[in-house]
C-alpha cells in the first residue's frame, strides 16, 4: 500500500522544471563559509575575505560561484593562487592543480552595497542600506551572492562563522551566537558561528546602532536580539518566550536551533516593509517591533524556523512546504488570540483558488519565480489546511512530527512530504495531496462540501495575493 502509493506519486508528478536556474552550481558542496567584513560605514564599499570549505563530487579542473556586484582582487585554492574570472553572475575558478574532495577557496573581494544587480523575483531584495550607513541582508531568494561569493543554491546548507569588524559604538548582528568580541578604542569585532547549517539565502548579517538583548526562551533556550531601540520594541521583546511557546505546543516539535531572536531593521528610512525569516535571527522593520498588533508577523517568522530554514525545501518549486506551513502557524496564532476563525480565513482562499489554477499556477508548480512568494504561497496554505481537515488532530501531528525529524537540518521536496504523509498517515495520501499540489482544478475541500469555489473569470492577469504577514 505505502510502496504502491510512492509509486504512483512518482510516476505522475514529474519534478517541475527550476524556477531559477542560474542560482547554484553543479560539482560540489560547500561545507562551511568563513566570512570577515571590514566595514566602514561612510562607504558603500565593503571588503570581505570568504573561506569556502567544499567537497568535490568528481575531478574539477575548474569550477564556479555564484558572485555579482563587486570585486575580487585574489583566490586561492587551497592556499595557492588560482585564476579565475567574472562571467556574469558567476566567480569562474581555475586552480593550479584539479580539486576531488575536499578542498578551501579563500576569495579577497569588495562588495558593493550600492551595487544594482536587480533580483528576477523581488526587486526590494538584496542590500537593504539605512541612512547612517548601516545595512541589512534580504539574500532570498537569488541575493545573497550580491554579500559574498557562494554556492546560492537553496539546497546547499552549510555552517556559517561571521568576523565583523565596526567602528566604536556600531554592533554587528547574524546568524547564531555571538561567541566572541573584542573592542579597541576606536573598532569592535564581532564574531557569530552556527551550531545548525543552512542555505544562503537565510544567511544575515546587519551592521547598525543596535543593542544587543538577551534573554531566555521556553526549555531554556538562549534568546538575543538586536533592535534600535529596546524600550520601543519591548511589546514585542517581552511576547517572544510567549511566542515560542505556543508554537512548540501547536508544532509539537521544540525549537529547531540553538538560539534565536528578533533584529528590528531601521526605521522608517528603510525601503523594505517585510520580513524574512533568516535562520535563527528573523528580520524585521524596527518600527513593526514596537505594535503588539504585528504578533502575526512575528509568529510567521518564527514558525518558519522549523519549516524552511530547519527543515529546507530542495527546489524553488517546493516553497509551499515553508510559506504554506508558515501561513498555516500565523492562520491559527491568529484563530487563537481573537481574531478570524481558522476556517473563515481559509474560506476566503479557497474562494479565489481556482482563479490563480486557471493561469497554470499551482502550490508546488508555480511556473514563474515572481509569484512563489506573493501569489503561490497562500494557496500552499490551502494545502496544509485540507491536509488537516482530511486526517484530523493526531496523523496531522504525526505527518508534521515525521516531517520534522526526517528532514532537520536538511531540505526536502514535495515528493518527500508526499511519502512522509502517504507512509504515517495510515492512507495513501498520494492522489490526495497530487490534486491540491499540482491540479488544474480546485479540489473539494475536506470537511467542508458548502465551500464552493468562485469559478474563474480571469481572462488573464492575476489577482491580487491575499493579505500577508510577512515574508
Ligand atoms: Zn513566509
């Protein structure tokens, strides 16, 4: 029954051809990125120094990162010099001798925070640069190549060190614990390592007039974030224990990594009016941090902790795996504190899914990079809630819990997903979860035979995405 169902999955739901097909390269894998900033506020020009530990599948007499927007003065494989080139938006290597196994890039570059190296899905990411000279990373999801060179596929997790040297009265923050620092008179240098790896486009490093605020979190878990203005954001600040709480009751799973917390990007300066869920140090604008109203907000960000920075998707196309859970988390935090019902704010999605299927959208085929964020993501909602409504409180709980554990620290696909809820949900979930995923249609919603869905009237053009906390 299980084998059978796989197999049937398999043979009808062929991978869906790579949103973003230049990101990443072929031949290796990064097994950690070593990255020292010198920054100096006053100028757009940031030079880094970026030691890449990879492992070479075959033989490679050349190989390739992904890069744009700055300069690179010197590589070296393995501490010897090697050529290279710049080729659009890729760092071409050329070491003395072919790398196999393991081997260490050590690239000298500038990048340039004023660089326009426009993203194909979201002009808004990239360098997020605030009026004192500070910045913010926003690398999802084809960005962070543009902060340093890299491997920027989202299905190459790698352990991150930061060394971030600022002047005097400036704070660095990214991801992970801030296990060293150390101050001159003049410069402080703040050092980050992770304990958890993770994809590029999580990675974040924001440089400002932060303060530092520790705390502790649910099972001990060691809370610091970096904010502005503590006293302005301390409605949010002080809800964040709350927060992780409740969603490692709904969730069932504790907290994926070894600390988290909040970073308030500047004010209203800043060009951004979203959020991004970079991996255990979520970003928000400063001012959202100070209205206890954006609790929704802060909630998607952190449950996308555990869906899609701990348990990665291996393909753009698979994003309704994070957005979709993420929205689910935010759905229900909302149901539960006084606002809509679950069901009435699904209701509302569900009228206007078949609209979005009749352009040949789907939740995990979205066809075009620029709507698997805004348009694609509220419909992989609508999955996980039909995924619930169809097996109910307890296989739901065990899909999730499987899921969880299977893929920590580790990314999967829709096809994954579909064998973990075809192989603990007591059912063949496959055909189930093949019409929400991939159907031209807009399936019957379980548990509901009143939702009908509006029939669609677009003769092109798209509506517009439902409300969204978030990122
Ligand atoms: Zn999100």
């Amino acid at each position: 029954m299980v084998a059978a169902g796989a197999l049937a999955v398999s043979a009808v739901t062929p991978a869906p051809a790579s949103l973003l097909p230049d990101l990443g390269n072929d031949g290796y894998r990064v097994a950690a990125y070593d990255l020292t900033y010198d920054v100096d506020p006053s100028t757009t020009k940031l030079p880094g120094t970026a030691k890449i530990t990879a492992v070479a599948d075959r033989r490679l007499s050349e190989f390739r990162l992904d890069y744009a927007g700055g300069t690179v003065a010197e590589v070296q494989v393995d501490g010897r010099p090697a050529a290279f080139h710049l080729d659009k938006q890729k760092l071409v290597v050329d070491p003395a001798t072919a790398v196999r196994g393991p081997f260490l890039v050590t690239v000298d570059f500038t990048a340039d925070r004023a660089a326009k190296v426009p993203s194909v899905v979201d002009a808004t990411a990239g360098w997020s640069n605030d009026s004192d000279g500070g910045f913010v990373w926003f690398g999802q999801p084809d960005r962070a190549h543009l902060f340093f060179p890299c491997n920027d596929s989202v299905n190459d997790k790698a352990y991150f060190t930061y060394h971030v040297t600022v002047p005097a009265g400036w704070t660095a923050a990214a991801n992970g614990s801030l296990v060293a620092r150390s101050d001159t008179k003049s410069a402080s240098t703040f050092t980050y390592a992770s304990v958890h790896p993770f994809a590029t486009q999580l990675a974040q490093l924001a440089v400002g007039k932060y303060t530092l605020v520790t705390g502790t979190g649910p099972n001990g878990l060691p809370l610091r974030s970096a904010v502005p203005d503590p006293a302005a954001a301390k409605p949010m600040l002080d809800q964040l224990p709350g927060f992780l709480d409740w969603l490692q009751q709904r969730i069932g799973r504790r907290f994926p990594f070894e600390t988290v917390g909040l970073l308030g990007a500047a004010g209203p300066t800043a060009q951004q009016t979203w959020a991004l869920e970079t991996q255990t140090l979520p970003v928000f604008q400063a001012r959202d941090l100070t209205d206890p109203n954006n609790a929704a907000v802060v909630v998607h960000e952190l449950a996308h902790q555990w869906f899609g920075d701990s348990a990665g998707v291996a393909d753009w196309n698979d994003i309704w795996l994070s957005e979709g859970f993420a929205v689910y988390f935010d759905h229900l935090y909302t149901a539960e504190h006084g606002g809509q019902s679950l069901a009435d704010q699904f209701q509302l999605a569900y009228q206007r899914d078949p609209e979005v299927r009749a352009q040949g959208i789907t939740p995990a085929n979205p066809t075009r990079p620029d709507v698997m964020f805004g348009l694609a993501r509220g419909f992989g909602s609508l999955v996980v809630y039909a995924l619930h409504e169809k097996v109910g409180d307890q296989v739901f709980q065990r899909i999730i819990d499987t899921y969880l554990d299977r893929y920590r620290d580790g990314s999967a696909t829709s096809a994954d997903f579909i064998k973990v809820a075809t192989s603990v949900g007591g059912q063949d979930l496959g055909p189930f979860l093949h019409d929400w995923l991939y159907g031209s249609t807009t399936p019957p919603m379980p548990g509901h035979p009143d939702w009908t869905p509006k029939p669609s009237t677009s003769a092109g053009g798209l509506p517009g995405p439902a409300p969204r906390p978030g990122s």
